[in-house]
C-alpha cells in the first residue's frame, strides 16, 4: 500500500502524522479512515507512527548471514530487537545502548539465536529510528503530544498494543534496566534514569 511504502522511507523510522495526512486528500481519506489503515501496518511512538517492524524489509537485509541457526530465527531476533528499542524510547524517550549491548550479550550466553544481535546489529538498528543526545539516543523525530489529545481513541489502541508487547518482551526489559554497565565503555552511561515505567 501507498502508507507502507512511506513508512519504509528512511529505514522505517517514525514520521509524524501530519506529513502522512499531507499525502492524501481530506475529502476521499477522512481521519478516521487513515489512522485504522495506519494502525494495520503501523505503531505510534511518542505521536508518530513507525512501520511495524515484521513489515520492515531492511531488516531482512540486515538479518543476512548473522549468527547462528536459521535465517526466519534471525529475523524474528532482529524484528525483536527493533520492537524493544521502540518500546524503550515510547517508554523513556531515551535508549541506552550500553544497556541494549550488556543485555543482548547475556541473551546469547543462554540462547544462541541471540548471537545474530551483536554490538554492530544494535548500533545499525538504533540509527534507523533514533540519534545520538550528548550520552543517550533519542528519537529521530519530536515527540507529538497533539496527536494523542487529538485521536485519544487511536492513542489508547496503541497504547494497549505496547502494553501487551511490553509483557513479550519483558525478560530483555529486565536485562536492559538491571544491566552491569560500568562508569566508563558504550559511552550511554550519562543517560537519565530509566524509572518511568508506564508506556
């Protein structure tokens, strides 16, 4: 669809729902019908929508020859990957890559299909749907609070969904928010606290 194709643009990462809006003519796509077709091929973030990472092509590409076992077990460890940076930022609005890289690390030890996700696949991920903040990476694109005070049903759809993957993706949460990371190495450690853990 045309919404997929701009939403793969730049390597999936978030575009804001006014530039979407802009695409398509008001009086044959209403509001209403584009934020339920959005919602079929795309997540919100901090008000702007993302490709939902099983739609995202470039992952595939990234997953080539990565790791070990079979190449459909790397995509969905990349897929992962991907929904956990985006959780993470709709979370706390930063990322930690010192976190992402301690916890992936001890992933492996146990599981490994997680071998695919090494320090270079992390950083690869992050620059498509984020940048570096003095010590932190934040999000590419401004936060949207308007959008959610103006589509508040939308909003808490979208909310429910993270909730939900919040729940699948708990145990690398818990690695990420308890990770060993010292005062000197990924040079993330000088990020705000992560203690907000609402979505």
């Amino acid at each position: 669809s045309k919404l997929a194709v701009l939403l793969q643009t730049g390597n999936g990462t978030m575009i804001p729902y006014r530039v979407l809006r802009s695409r398509f003519n008001p009086a044959k796509v209403s509001d209403e019908l584009l934020t339920m077709a959005l919602s079929s091929c795309a997540v919100l973030v901090r008000g702007n929508f993302s490709l939902k990472s099983d739609l995202c092509k470039f992952l595939h590409l990234a997953g080539a020859g990565l790791g070990t076992g079979g190449a459909e077990e790397r995509k969905k460890r990349l897929r992962e990957l991907r929904d956990l940076i985006l959780l993470l930022l709709n979370m706390h609005g930063v990322v930690q890559r010192e976190r992402l890289t301690w916890a992936y690390a001890v992933r492996a030890e146990a599981y490994r299909s997680y071998e695919a996700i090494h320090p270079d696949v992390i950083t690869f991920v992050l620059r498509t749907v984020a940048k570096r903040s003095e010590d932190c990476w934040v999000a590419k694109v401004e936060d949207d609070e308007q959008f959610g005070a103006d589509f508040p049903e939308v909003a808490a759809s979208h909310g429910a969904y993270w909730f939900q993957k919040k729940d699948m993706l708990m145990d690398l949460i818990e690695l990420y928010e308890n990770a060993e990371v010292g005062d000197h190495g990924a040079g993330d450690h000088l990020c705000p606290s992560i203690l907000d853990n609402s979505v």
